[in-house]
C-alpha cells in the first residue's frame, strides 16, 4: 500500500488541470477542464436532469 501525507490542508481544496486544449489557432486560446469545473458540470446536469423528471406539466388526468 502507498501512503500519501498531506503536506499542508489546504491541498484538498486545490484546483487541479484535468484536460487542457491548447488552440494556436484561435489567438493562442487554453482552455482547460479543471476539477472544480467538471464538479459545477456534474451538479448542474444533475439539477436539470431532475428538474425536467419531476416537472409535471398538468399531465395527470383527473378520476371525474
């Protein structure tokens, strides 16, 4: 087993470069997927995910 030490407490809360796209082309343009990023991208398409299956939209027939 490798056991890592945490140097300083606030390494959890450290931005880390996970994909990085470099575009010469487009005015030397980086753009990168960080830790952070893909967190907020996870949250947010869950929050729409269950906003869209738990709207209702007045599909429920009345029993009269």
């Amino acid at each position: 087993m490798i056991f890592t030490s945490i140097l300083s407490p606030l390494e959890q809360f450290e931005i880390r470069s996970l994909l990085g796209l470099n575009a010469p082309i487009i005015g030397d343009a980086n753009i990168t997927l960080t830790n952070i990023g893909l967190y907020l991208t996870i949250g947010a398409f869950l929050v729409i995910t269950l906003n869209v299956l738990t709207t209702n939209y007045n599909k429920i027939v009345s029993n009269t």
